[in-house]
C-alpha cells in the first residue's frame, strides 16, 4: 500500500502483489463439473492410439504399398528411398540401406510425424488427453509442476514452422504421386483407386495450408495489411481454412489410412480396383 | 476503531469516462490524485454505451463544423441548455476524441483511413465516432490503460506505480466533509474489507454519472444511486433541471434477464405492432388531434404504408417516442397491460421469420442469447424504460466548480446539469465527459495548488459520518433495504415515470416521505465485509433526496418539454423556457425547490438559427431582444 | 422452486450451502441470486453491473464451468438440477462469490502501454480499417477475467503466476504488437520474457470459457508465438545472436529499459524512509532453479540462455538492489 500520510495505518490495499499468500477459497471437490468432460478428451486418446498403432504396423510391415498395374504408391511409403524399394515405386531413388528399424520412407516419415507432433492443434490434443495437463477445462492438472513450452524438450514445440517448410515438400511429393498414378502399366486410366488418392492429396493440402505457422507466414507477421495486398489476400485465404485445422487434421488421418488400406488391399489382391476408365 | 488516511490533491469520485478523464487531467497538471469507484476498475457504467461519441469532426460529412453541432444540441434539448456549455462541447469534442487515439483507442476507420462517424437521431450529420456497438467500453478502457500508462511513468520516475495517481477501485463514498465551506475530503468506506478511509484534499471532482436505479425499469446499473447528486447536495452545491428524465418507451419489461434492454424504434418501423393483453392493436386510440393528419385511422391503411408509404398515412405506432409511451402507460394504468407492467410489441405473427432476422439481425440475436427469447416466435413485452438524467449539480461551464455554498468541489459527466438541456441527442454523453471531464480535473488541480492554506476536516465530522454508516448495521431487525428499494421503485415508476400528473406526483412526495421515515430505520445483517445488503441500505438515503428532488421540479413545471412530460400541460410554454429549478438543501435532509432564470445566448450564437426557429421557444420580448441585438 | 448449491464462505473457511429458490420463466442465474439476496440472505456477496453481458463483473463459476451469472440462462438447465454456483477458483476469495481479482490489475500494470507515435498530432493518426481489425477484436475484451480464471498454468500451479500473464494479457500484447502505429519494436520479446507466453500449451480453455468469443488462441497466443519464433528460435537469427553476441547489448539495453520490471514481485507493501528498515514487508522468494519435470537441471548448457548458473535471486533482480527493499540492517558498532 502506498501510504500517503505519516497517521496512514496499514490496510488491505488493492495495490496487492501478483502473487498473494491469501488463500482461494475452499472448495472440497476438484472439479464441480458434471457434465461428461472425459469423453472428448477420451475419444481423442483412442482415435490418436488407433491411429498410431495402424501406421507403425504398416510401416514396418515394408509389402502391399505399392500396386504395380495402376501405378498406386501409399503414402506411407513415399518417396521410397530404401535401396529394398521396389524400382517403380521409388520415385526419388534408392538410397539408404535397408535396416529393420528404419522404414523405406525413412526421410520423409519423421519429418510428417515431427511436424504433426509440433502442430498446434495435436499439441491441444495430446496435452489433454495423454498428458492430462488439463484434461478438460477446469479439471486440475495431472501434474503438480508445470513450466509448460518453455523448458527443453517442450521447448523444440517452437520449430514448428520449420517442419511446415519440410512437409510443403513432402506434399508435394504425394501430389506427384497422385499424379503419376493416374499412368498405369496400361496408360491413362482412371480407378476408385485415383480419386482416394487425390481426395487424400486434397485433406494433405488442407491441413497443411491451414497449419498457424503457414498463417503467420503468408501474412499474420505483417503490421500493415494495407501496404502489402497481396499478402493479405493470402492471409484472409489461410485465414478462412485456420478455423476448420482441427478437422482437416482428423480428416487427413482418416484419408492417410484409408489410401494406405485400400492400396494394401488391392496391392495384396483381397480386392480388384474398381476402374471407371481404363 | 482504525480508519485509513490518504491525503491527495486532488479527489475524483466515479472512474467512468469523465472520472478517469479529470483524474488523468489533475495528474497531467501536477496534482497527487485518487479516483474512487464503487464497482471494479475499468467496469463503471460508461462500458454499456453503444453508439458512440458526437464531436464534428467532419471526417465522413466535411459540412460539419462546431456550430452545427452547437445547434443541433440545442435543437435536442429545446433551448434548455446552458448556452456555454453546449458551446464548448461542440468546440472541443473533436479534440478530446483524437486525443483518445494517442491514448491508443482504435475508432472505426473511413476509406482514407479517419475516424470514421454514423448518423444519429438528431445530429444533421454523420458524426458520432464509433467502434462497432461498443463505444463506451472502448472509451473506459482507453481511459483505464492511459491511466496505466501514467503509473508506469511514475514508477520509472519515483519506484511507484501510485505515487502520483492511485485508484481506488471497490470504495463508496459516503460523505463530503467540508471546513467552511471548503472541501476538505470525503468519507467512504471499502467494499471488500468494510473499513472506513478518510481522503483529505482539497479538491473533489464529482463524476458518480446517473440515478436510473431508483425506476423499477431502467437500462442503468446498481451504481446509478445518484449518490454523487446527493453528496452535491449535503455539501451545499445545488442540482438544476432534476426533472429531465430521458426514457425510452419501449424497452424489456419481461423476461426480468432483459428488463430495461432498449428495443430499437426500427422493430416498429419494420411492422412491430403493440397491443394490449386483450389482443387490441390500441394506438389507433392514442392519436393526438394535431398528427390525425399523418397517421392512419384504421388498421387496413396503416399495413398498407409499409409496402407504400406514398400514398398511405403512418401506423401510429410511429407517433413520437412521448406519444407512444403515453399510450402505453394509459393501457397499463387501465389494467390492459401483462404482469410485468408492460404491453405486447408483436412482429412475430406479422413477419416472416427470415425477414426479422435479415432486418432486426442484432435485436434478434440479443433477445436469443440473453433471455432465449425468439422475437420471430414470440411478441415482445415492452414498456417505458428510464435511460439518462439530463439535471444534475449546476456548474460553472468553463471550470466545471459547483455552484453553491461551497467551494473545492467540481462535477462532470452525467451527474452535472445543464449541458443537454431538457433532452440529450445520443452520442452527446460520451463525448460531455471527454470534455468536461477534462475541464474539471484541470481547475480542479489549478484550484488545489491556488490554495492558501488547505482546509482540515474535522474529527467531529468523521465521527458522525462513521456513525452513520454504521448505523443499519446496528439495527439488524430493521427495514429490509430491498424491499425499501423495491417500493422507492415502484413509487418512482408509476407516479413520478414517463407521463406525468399533479395528481400523482403529490400523492408521490408523500409515499416518498413516509418512505424516508421507514428509510431512517433499515437494517442489515451480516458483518462489515462486502455486505451487499450494507451496501444498499447505505445508498437508499441518497437515491431517497434525489428522488425527491425530481418529484418536486416534475410537479413545479408545468409545461411538456424534453425529458418531462406532464399530461394536464401537454404544450411547451416559452415562458418556462427561461425558468430553471434547482433544488438545495435546507437543514438535513429538507429539500427546498428554487426557480432560477436561465442565461440568454449570445447574440453570435443566437445568429446561428432562423428568427422562425427561435421563434417557437422564445417569448416574443425575449425573441426581440435576442435579434434586436443581431441588427 | 429449484434447488441451489452456493459456496458461502470467505477466506478462513467455506461450504457449499443449500438453498430453495423461486424461479421463473426467462431469468438468469444472476436473478436467481438477486432474489437470493431479497428474500433470504441479503448479505450474500457477489458482484455485478450491466447485467447484459457488458462489463465483466458477474464472473462465477456454475456446475464447475467459469461463466457469466448474468448470460447464464435458467433455461439450460433441467427443472430437476441442482445448481451450483462458486467462486472463482484461481484467485483468492473474499467473502462468498466475490474473489480478489488484484493479479489481473498487477499484471496489466507491468503491460507497457501503447506507445504514440513521436510524429503525430491527435487528429493526424490515418489508418486502414484493414490494419486495426486484428486489434479491434482484442479490445472487445470485457475483462470478465474468465480466462484468467480457467487457464490451468495459474488455476493449478499457483507458482507461475509470477512469471505468467496470462490469456488476457497475451490479447493485448497481440493487440499493441498488431497495432499499426504503436512505435515499440520489443513487444515480441516482452512477450516471451516478462509474459511467459511460453508456459502456455495452447489448450484453448480460455477460448472455450470467452463471453466476447475472442478467438484468444487462434488470434492471438499462436501468433504471438510465432511472433516469438521470428525473434527468438529462428535458427539464423539464434546462430547470429551468439556469434555477434547481440543478446548481451540487448539485455543490456532492456536494464536500463525505464518500463517497469515485470513478474518481479510487488511484495513492497510499505516503502521505509531512508536508513529505517522496513521489517514487515514480505521478502521475495527466490525462484526454484531451472529444472526439468524430473527435477533435476536441463540437460545441455546450450539451451539454457545465460551463462553459468541461474542466479539464487532468480534472473530479472537488476544490481544493485535497492537497500529499502532488503530486509537488512547493517550493524553499526560504534554508536550504541
Ligand atoms: C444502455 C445505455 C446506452 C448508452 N448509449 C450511449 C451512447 O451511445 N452514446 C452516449 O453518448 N451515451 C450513451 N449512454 C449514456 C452514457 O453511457 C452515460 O451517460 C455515461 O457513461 C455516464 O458516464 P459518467 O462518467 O458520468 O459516469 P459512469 O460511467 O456511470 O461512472 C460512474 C462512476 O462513479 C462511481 N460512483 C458512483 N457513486 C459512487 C460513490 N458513492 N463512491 C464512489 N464511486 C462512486 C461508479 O462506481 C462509477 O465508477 C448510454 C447509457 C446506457 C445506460
Ligand atoms: S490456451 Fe494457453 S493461455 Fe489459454 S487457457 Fe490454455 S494454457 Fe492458458
Ligand atoms: S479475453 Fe474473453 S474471457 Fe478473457 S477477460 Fe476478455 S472477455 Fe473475458
Ligand atoms: S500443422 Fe497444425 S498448426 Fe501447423
Ligand atoms: S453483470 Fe456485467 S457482465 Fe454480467
């Protein structure tokens, strides 16, 4: 309290630190909220999990990626640079050694996985539902110290724009791939085969270009939108798709795993691609 | 018992738009100063102010100048107001606002990038400078973080972020304290903790805004106990056209989560109809003969002018705002009206619900939020809602000092009077208390520093002024304070509301007497710490005098202008025009009612309007005179 | 008649009580209390103003979740629920509903102001509607402090509130930080240093609870962090910082900064004349060293941002303190 004259008694002031010994009040239950607060961040848990474990399976399964008559590449195998990659399917060359442990897209996976696990909105994610830190809004912290993103390791969350740059590249990959299918051994054609893979290039973009870091850069860092016009188009575009980031990036999942099933089973002859032109 | 002592230059009491405009003025000129609220800082009732603010800056409209805006605010007032004061406002409005841009307001902006301004009932022009619909809370936070900024300055000069400018946020003041007639600080205590303070300065600059909370509908806060009118008025200062009360004829009576929200005219203007709860479309009843002329005699007609106003006279449910709350009152007073007090508005049965939406997209989405009333479902309930107080404590125009048998004590914003006259244009407040906030703080700081020698309050004083406060406390059988409060309102609403009697306004003094005696009694239970029953018995005493001074001036002017609507007097009377009632005190609690003439305009400034104009308002000796000296 | 659950109470000690009320047709929870303090417990603290979701006054939390009292519709809930209302968790209570909001003030205060620019006159300020939109949004801000209230970096870790801002705050760093005349260019490193954006993981409970719906995460917290990145963890500029030394001036300059020193504790409650120690004012803690959630230091000295060890008086005391706000009296032997 600032005291103002020499009779000033000491009060309560409202010039008070940030940090009081006052006590909160006290309320016994942790969380008085009765709604079901566990099931979104639930739901996230075993979709994340689910997901998770289909890749690593499909990854180091290392067969079926690839259907040599239509010209189908998953995307969990691209670009194929292991020097056991099948010669078609490798797109970039063949270039590293096979070991177990590395799968045959051994440059571009950890790249995808470091820019998901850095995005913003898997961040939001897997800080609710694996790490609890909140599990929902106004249910306590799991943990009983936090010092959030600025410590190391949490602190690399900062790199994410760095990935974004990466995986511009890497789907731009797919997108040739995408391309590149719709030539098969026999030509032109076009199967159900080619528009999963083009609605999965589609969601790719979508995520990607909605990515905040993707936001900032085309025009979020500007002061002055007036002086740059352009620029700020770009922003007011990535703008309208930011909001929807969450759900292209569930739909993205959804659509990577489904290119990869589908051509797995075309790949391992459980189907026939269904061809609507040649 | 401990009390806490603060010694101050200056004093400002209230931290809405003009509090926090005079105490950054006072600490700009130098002065040690404190700013008193009630509520939380940066929370005061400015914040509901939607519009915006009126200044001719003449950024979307380059016609604009001081003079137009001079004379639209007088037109609005109906040449009540005080004739200086409504010069300087419209002189330095522009000024004030632009100054709020530096403070780092962010205005809506105009193609080549100005303060962009909308057109608002009464202002010839474009002009009210707006962010959106929420103008007052740009303002207060404006203000709110300019004050910051002035901490951190005084931090890095002396170490102390309150060394120079402190606020007191959640501290009602109780008491002016006064040594001959000179203020020498104000008593109050402290929400949270109960404990009392002292301020000792020598300067106090009132700025406590409106009383609205003594009607029972009324889109103002808990704050608007005219706590400030009242401390004006124990001190000896005088309160001027007390009977000027701004309503809004249809505002939410019910549900009570939206009581008091305004509903725009245009949901009338759009083919709103009222009706009574037996289902009466009953404004074809209330058509003055002198608009029988413009309006509708039959429903048929009235529908038709919608689609074709050309051709067809006016629904009446567009008679001027006065007329149509008359009608209101009258059907509620005849026992037609819903329980709440009000009547139906209904749009619901006459339009699709696609072309409310399209049209009323706003209005709509307030009532669906706030109270999940769907205005394309349902009708409305709406009824007269009190909105703004034009009196308030006499000034000098130039200083912002109260007039009066003191001295030291300064008043801006809606708690002083006379600026708008008998009717505020919208967008008029917001900038009156950029401006004479500004002014009081400065002579406030300029009057502390003049002084001699600084006057002393005395311990007698503080005794008292603790004993009073105290006293509910001590009677926890007492009066309940809500239901006093409850009743002051329904008093207020219905004898002293929007349409007037003689009748009725005597029968309300007498209410409010015996109100005052039951008020003597009120108690609270519970302790000291934030005890909002306390609180409200505390402030009931001040709401109490300031009604009553309305009551008293409503029942004295017998004429029809502005704010104050007496139906056995329908007509404006020129010879009113030049009559102004202050109330003061005598003795107590005695309010004593005196009429005062009210100061001519300057023959420069009376050369601003037509001879035809005037004409209306003026006296015919009073009209000679003015342009006489025009030549 | 509904049932409600209210935590009566002040600091020493508190319940939830239970009480009957009448209820009609179109109130909010904020009726319901005012009638709670008409007819049965006219002492029952809370605070309001506009009672149209304007001012921010009425914070509370009800069935768990921070909301508005006076936006909070009786309506959403079922005839038969029990309702409960208390107060905000994350700052210390005062009596019943009404907590001590004092952090948010404090840390506004620390919040350096818009800053003019040196060239222009009022009424010479021209600027594009496009330009003050971003900001425009921000200052819808009501200050109802409901954010505040939920982020779990404070609401949980009572800790970090020294170092932490939080999500009001970080608006407004966006807001002057995009404010196409604000003349400061260190906003970004404020942000990070005396704000601690950082120990925010972006869950987006401040968004979720905002009355104003400011999409405070979306536009303002990541794009401060991206802000951040820009100064900050771009790899160029990092590697240029060491080599040219370049963070040392600026910390350099950043002492002699007048603009006050944030997160350092106000703890100053009386400010003792010269040469008189001040014996009641509460001391600063000094700040637990820097260590990972397993307890023990980071791993590398390279991501640590200074040299040597953290200092014992935590990193943002300058030298050489000022004598008044030690608790130390130096002995002097000769005279007494
Ligand atoms: C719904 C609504 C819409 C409006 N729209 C507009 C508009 O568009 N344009 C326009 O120009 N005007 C508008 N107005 C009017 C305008 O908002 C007010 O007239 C104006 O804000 C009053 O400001 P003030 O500074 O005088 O007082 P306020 O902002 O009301 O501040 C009063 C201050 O005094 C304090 N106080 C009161 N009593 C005490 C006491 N005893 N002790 C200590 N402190 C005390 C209070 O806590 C508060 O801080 C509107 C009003 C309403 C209700
Ligand atoms: S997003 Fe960040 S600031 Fe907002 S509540 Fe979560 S941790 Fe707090
Ligand atoms: S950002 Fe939203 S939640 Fe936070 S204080 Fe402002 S209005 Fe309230
Ligand atoms: S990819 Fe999600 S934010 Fe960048
Ligand atoms: S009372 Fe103002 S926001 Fe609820």
């Amino acid at each position: 309290m600032t005291t103002t004259g020499a009779e000033s008694a000491p009060g309560p002031s409202k010039a008070q630190p940030a940090v009081t010994t006052r006590p909160r009040a006290a309320i016994a239950e942790r969380t008085l909220r009765k709604d079901r607060w566990w099931l979104p961040p639930g739901i996230v848990a075993i979709g994340l999990a689910a997901w998770v474990t289909y890749a690593t399976v499909r990854v180091f399964l290392k067969e079926n990626y690839w259907v040599a008559e239509h010209h189908y590449l998953t995307p969990f195998y691209s670009p194929c640079v292991s020097l056991e990659c099948i010669p078609e399917a490798a797109h970039f060359g063949r270039f590293v050694p096979d070991l177990p442990i590395l799968p045959y897209a051994v440059i571009s996976l950890p790249i995808l996985l470091l820019f998901r696990l850095t995005c913003y909105y898997y961040r939001k994610a897997y800080y609710r539902s694996f790490w609890l830190s909140p599990p929902a809004c106004a249910v306590p912290d799991g943990h009983a110290r936090y010092t959030g993103e600025t410590r190391f390791p949490l602190v690399l969350q900062n790199f994410h724009r760095y990935t974004f740059y990466l995986v511009v590249v890497i789907t731009a990959i797919n997108t040739w791939d995408m391309f590149l299918a719709f030539g098969g051994e026999a030509g032109f054609g076009i199967g159900l085969g080619n528009l999963v893979l083009l609605l999965n290039v589609i969601f790719l973009w979508l995520y990607t270009l909605s990515c905040h870091s993707c936001r900032h850069v085309t025009g979020g860092r500007l002061k002055h939108f007036s002086k740059h016009p352009i620029r700020y188009r770009w922003w007011t575009f990535v703008s309208r798709i930011n909001p929807k980031h969450m759900q292209f990036a569930w739909i993205s999942l959804g659509t990577l795993a489904l290119v990869d099933a589908y051509v797995m089973a075309v790949s391992a002859g459980w189907i026939t691609d269904l061809r609507f032109f040649n | 018992m401990s009390i806490q002592r603060h010694q101050y230059d200056v004093v400002v009491i209230g931290a809405g738009g003009a509090g926090l405009r005079a105490a950054i003025e006072a600490r700009l000129a130098g002065a040690k100063t404190a700013v008193i609220s009630k509520s939380l800082f940066g929370k005061a009732h400015t914040v509901m102010a939607e519009g915006g603010a009126a200044a001719a800056m003449g950024n979307v409209n380059p016609g604009d100048s001081w003079q137009v805006h001079f004379r639209d605010t007088m037109r609005g007032g109906k040449f009540l107001n005080d004739v200086r004061m409504a010069e300087l406002h419209a002189k330095e409005s522009p000024e004030r606002v632009w100054e709020l841009e530096i403070y780092g307001a962010l205005f809506d902006r105009t193609k080549d990038g100005r303060i962009s301004q909308r057109n608002f009932g009464g202002h010839e022009y474009p002009r009210l400078a707006h962010v959106g619909d929420r103008t007052g809370l740009e303002m207060i936070r404006t203000l709110q973080q300019k004050i910051v900024s002035l901490q951190q300055e005084d931090r890095a000069a002396t170490g102390e972020y309150e060394s120079r400018l402190r606020v007191f946020d959640e501290t009602t003041v109780t008491e002016l304290l006064l040594e001959d007639g000179k203020v020498a600080g104000a008593f109050g205590y402290d929400r949270e903790s109960g404990e009392f303070l002292l301020f000792e300065a020598p300067a106090v600059v009132l700025a406590t805004g409106g009383i609205g909370r003594s009607f029972k509908v009324t889109s103002n806060s808990w704050e608007y106990t005219g706590d400030g009118h009242a401390l004006a008025l124990r001190a000896g200062g005088k309160l001027i056209n007390m009977e000027f009360i701004q309503f809004h004829p249809t505002g939410m009576v019910w549900p009570p989560s939206v009581k008091g929200i305004l509903v725009t005219e245009s949901v009338r203007g759009d083919g709103g109809v009222l009706k009574n709860t037996e289902g009466q479309r009953f404004m074809f009843d209330y058509v003055p003969d002198v608009f029988r002329a413009y309006y509708a005699d039959t429903p048929e007609e009235a529908d038709r002018w919608y689609d074709d106003p050309d051709n067809n006279r006016r629904p009446p449910e567009l008679l001027p705002r006065d007329e149509v709350a008359r009608a209101i009152n009258a059907e509620v007073k005849a026992g037609r009206g819903t329980k709440a007090g009000g009547v139906l508005l209904d749009i619901a049965s006459r339009r699709s619900a696609e072309f409310i939406q399209r049209k009323l997209p706003s209005m709509y989405h307030q009532f669906k939020e706030l109270a999940d009333v769907d205005i394309t479902a349902q009708p409305m309930e709406v009824g007269p809602t009190c909105h703004y107080v034009m009196g308030g404590v006499e000034v000098d125009a130039d200083t912002g000092a109260a007039t009066g048998a003191v001295e030291g004590l300064f008043a801006a914003g809606e708690v002083s009077g006379g600026m708008h006259g008998s009717n505020r244009l919208g967008g008029n407040s917001l900038s009156d208390l950029l401006v004479f906030g500004k002014r009081a703080g400065e002579h406030a700081a300029a009057y502390a520093t003049a002084l001699p020698s600084r006057p002393r309050p005395s311990q007698a004083d503080v005794t008292t002024a603790e004993e009073a406060a105290l006293a509910p406390l001590a009677r926890g059988d007492g009066e309940n304070p809500y239901a006093l409060q409850q009743e002051l309102q329904d008093v207020m609403q219905s004898l002293v509301g929007i349409i007037r009697r003689r009748g009725e306004l005597e029968d309300s003094l007498q209410r409010l007497a015996e109100l005052r005696e039951r008020v003597d009694k009120v108690g609270a239970t519970g302790g000291r710490r934030y005890n909002p029953g306390w609180h409200l018995a505390l402030d009931l005493r001040n709401m109490l005098v300031v009604s009553e001074c309305t009551a008293r001036a409503a029942l004295e002017r017998e004429e029809s202008r502005g704010g104050h609507t007496r139906e056995d007097f329908p007509d404006m009377k020129p010879e009113w025009r030049r009559v102004t009632l202050v109330c003061s005190l005598a003795g107590a609690d005695e309010v004593r009612l005196a009429q005062q003439p009210v100061t001519p305009m300057r023959p420069e400034l009376a050369g601003l309007f037509e001879r035809d104009e005037l004409a209306k308002y003026y006296t015919p000796e009073e009209l000679s005179s003015a342009t006489a000296d025009l030549g | 008649m509904r049932n409600f659950r209210i935590w009566r109470g002040d600091a020493s000690s508190g319940a939830l009580e239970d009480y009957q009320v009448e209820v009609n047709e179109g109130e909010v929870v904020l009726d319901v209390l005012h009638r709670l303090q008409a007819t049965q417990t006219p002492d029952l603290a809370c605070r309001w103003n506009c009672k149209a979701g304007k001012c921010g006054s009425c914070s509370v939390e009800i069935n768990g979740m921070p909301k508005l009292a006076c936006m909070t519709r009786m309506s959403t809930f079922t005839a038969d629920e029990t309702i409960t209302v208390t107060p905000l968790r994350t700052f210390p209570v005062i009596r019943d509903l009404v907590t001590d909001v004092s952090y948010n003030y404090v840390k506004a205060r620390e919040m350096p102001a818009f800053s003019p620019p040196p060239d222009l006159a009022p009424g010479e300020y021209r600027m594009q509607q496009v330009d003050v939109e971003r900001s425009q949004e921000f200052r819808k801000c009501i200050e109802c402090f409901l954010c505040q209230n939920v982020c779990h970096v404070v609401r949980d870790h009572e800790e970090n509130k020294l170092a932490f801002a939080g999500p009001r705050l970080f608006i407004r760093a966006a807001e002057l930080d995009m404010h196409p005349l604000d003349a400061r260019t260190d906003r970004k490193e404020h942000t990070r240093d005396r704000q601690g954006v950082g120990y925010c993981n972006i869950t987006k409970c401040c968004t979720e609870v905002c009355p104003e719906h400011i999409k405070i995460t979306d536009n303002a917290i990541i794009p401060m962090k991206e802000r951040v990145v820009d100064r900050r963890y771009d790899p160029l500029v990092w590697l240029g910082r060491k080599i040219f030394r370049r963070d040392q001036v600026e910390q350099q300059a950043a002492a002699e900064d007048t603009t006050p020193a944030p997160a350092s504790p106000e703890t100053v409650t009386h400010r003792a004349s010269p040469g008189q120690v001040n014996w009641a004012q509460e001391i600063q803690v000094p700040p637990a060293p820097a260590v990972g959630p397993d307890g023990r230091f980071a791993m590398s000295e390279v991501l640590i941002d200074r040299a040597g060890a953290p200092s014992p008086f935590g990193d943002d005391v300058t030298f050489p303190v000022d004598p008044e706000q030690l608790r130390y009296l130096h002995p002097r032997t000769d005279e007494d």
